[in-house]
C-alpha cells in the first residue's frame, strides 16, 4: 500500500532539498569558472596537468 | 513513541531556518562593504575572481553569524527581537548551528585562500574568529564596551575586499576600517537608548544598563565626534573624490547635529516625545554608513570613465 499523506513535514524537507540542491548546482558553477580563469591566468599550460611550460612559451614567440 | 515523534517533526528546520541562522541582513552589509573595500582598490580584480571572493566573504560573515546564534542561544530566547531565532524557536538544533558554523567557516576561509590569496583568507579567518570567539563569548556579557570592541569585526570586511585585490592593506583599508569602527558604538547606543528593557531583560551589559544613559548620551558625542575627521581624512586619500567629500560634509554635519541634540537632552524629554531624537539619529546613522561606501564607489567610477575629473 503506498503512503501518500501529504504532512506539513514533507513541504519542510522539500523546501530544505531543493534549498541545498540549488546551492549546491550554484557552487558547482562557481568552482568551475574560477577554475577555468585561474588556469588560464597561468598562460602556457598543457591540458594533461595544467603545469606551466616556459619552453611552450619561447616556441611560441 | 508517539511524543517523541512530535518532538523530531517539530524541530525539523526549513530552508529558510539555515538562512536565517547566517544572519541574511548583517551579511548584506558584509558583502556591500566588502564589494565597495574590492572595487575602490588600485589594482583589477578578474570579474569570477571578485565574485567568487565576496561570496566566500559573505558565507564566512554568515559562519560567524551561526556560531553566535549557537553561543547566544540563552539570552536570545529572553530579548523579544531575537527570540524568533531559529534556535530558540526550536527549530534548529544548537549542535547543527555549531556544525554549520565550524564547516562554513573552514570552507570559507580555505576557498578565499585559493580564490584571492593568503593575507585576504588571513584577515577573514582573523574576523571570524574576532566576532564569534573574542566579541560573541568573552567581550559581550562581559564590559559594556562589548560593542566597541566587538565593532572592529564588522569593520574587517572592506579591508578584506581591498586585500582580495591588492594582495596588501593600505592607509586607504585602514581608513575604511575606522570608519566602520567609530560609527558602530553610537549607532547600536542610539538604538539601546529607545530599545529599553531588552538588554536589561538578558543580563548583557550594555551601556546604557551599566553606567546609565547620561553616560551613553556622552559617549555617543564623543564617538561622533572622534569620527568625523576619519569620515573626512579618507576622502582626503588615493579612494576619495569629489562626491565622497560632498557625502561626507552633508551625513557628518547631519549626524553630528543629531548626535549633540541627543546628547543635550535628558530622560524626561526624550520619555515625553517618544524618544524622537533617538530614533532619528539611528536613522541617520543607517544611511551614514550606506552614503560613505556608495559615494566611494561613485568616485571609484568616475575616476574609472571620467578621466581628468580628479
């Protein structure tokens, strides 16, 4: 038999989820974009471990 | 079974219970000063850098806000403006507002670490520390100057800001530093003065409990006075201008008259009109604050798209 008593608790939890969901996604973005200005802000790197290479930087120039 | 049932459902906290326990207003102001502290400073900030930054400056003002919530749980159930609460309302359990308080601040300080640098996570950690340890558990049931001292920790934000920036602080971060400290004791006297009964009600030793009002009527002169000329020796710096000077001769003319009215009456007088004068100089000191910063950023702008201006 399912249960589907709707109490006032449940509109409690729900806003608190959906609360620290949205948060959560928000912080997700954050980290993301600061993560990519910080490496690119770095200038030469490579993508497998974004260590800047100053022998990229002379090959460009 | 059945009663403890209740009990847990009732405790059950809502979103909007964990916001409240940051304390949204005071963050709001935490966050103004500090965009202003970023903003004004001589060196560019990367706009996801500064963003990044004032969010991990907020949530840090919020931990701190949680963490006293946590300490001051028992004399916030006894004042009538904060017994709404989430934790003396029940609906949050001291130890999640401690949980939450030690998390976000750790959080906080170690992102604001990588985000700007050491010195900007430094100064936040210091404040953290300043309002939720220093002002929040020994200063306020302790000395009625719990409010000076306790001031220098919403004063830390703009500072913060120009760190995240400059990497460094300067005569310009300590000058907004100052102004937030010498505003803040005749801003929260002027509102205990009309805000009778409550301090008393809690046993926090305000001043105006401790020494009486005649005394914190003279205090409130003497700070208004002391802060005037940092008002204006700010605009006097690399961050002031045109409109910041204008601002500051108007707020500090205004709030100096109001300060001297305040403090040339006496209990009967203010009783008798319903503390009229009081309620205007918290008024004025609201907007004190908020004109100083907004007309440092006006500058900050003008100097910016104006060039020759200054």
């Amino acid at each position: 038999m399912a249960i589907k008593a709707e109490h006032e608790i449940h509109r409690r939890r729900l806003s608190r989820n959906v609360g620290v969901g949205l948060v959560l996604a928000a912080f997700v973005v954050l980290m993301f974009g600061l993560s990519v200005v910080k490496i690119k802000s770095l200038g030469a790197t490579q993508g497998f471990d974004h260590v800047v290479r100053p022998e990229m930087i002379e090959t460009a120039q | 079974m059945t009663d403890t049932n209740v009990t847990t459902f009732e405790r059950e906290a809502g979103f909007g219970d964990y916001v409240a326990l940051l304390k949204p207003r005071v963050m709001s102001l935490v966050v103004f000063t500090a965009l202003v502290g970023l903003l004004v400073a001589p060196v560019a900030v990367h706009p996801v850098v500064a963003l990044s930054s004032i969010v991990f400056i907020a949530v840090g003002a919020g931990a701190s806000g949680a963490l006293n919530m946590w300490w001051d749980a028992d004399i916030d159930a006894v004042m009538r403006r904060t017994s709404r609460r989430p934790i003396p309302a029940g609906r949050v359990a001291p130890d999640e507002a401690l949980a939450i308080g030690v998390a976000l601040s750790g959080l906080s300080v170690t992102l604001l670490a990588l985000a700007a640098n050491l010195l900007a996570a430094g100064l936040l950690a210091f404040t953290i520390f300043f309002y939720a340890v220093v002002y929040s558990m020994w200063l306020k049931r302790w000395t009625p100057q719990n409010i000076v001292i306790g001031g220098a920790a919403g004063a830390f934000p703009p500072v913060i800001g120009w760190a995240v920036a400059t990497g460094g602080v300067s005569v310009e971060a300590v000058l907004m530093f100052a102004l937030i400290f010498m505003w803040t004791p005749p801003h929260f006297w002027a509102l205990a003065l009309f805000m009778r009964g409550d301090y008393d009600a809690a046993g926090v030793p305000m001043l105006t409990v401790t020494h009486g009002r005649r005394v914190t009527r003279n205090h409130i002169l003497a700070y208004t006075v002391l802060l005037v000329p940092v008002a204006l020796g700010l605009g006097l710096t690399g961050i002031g201008g045109p409109v910041y000077l204008a601002t500051a001769l108007v707020m500090n003319a205004l709030f100096l008259s109001g300060a001297v009215t305040v403090w040339r009456r006496d209990e009967t007088a203010a009783e008798a009109d319903g503390y009229r004068a009081e309620k205007r100089l918290f008024r004025v000191s609201l907007y004190y604050l908020f004109a100083h910063f907004s007309a440092l950023l006006a500058d900050a702008v003008l100097r910016a798209y104006v060039p020759g201006l200054w």
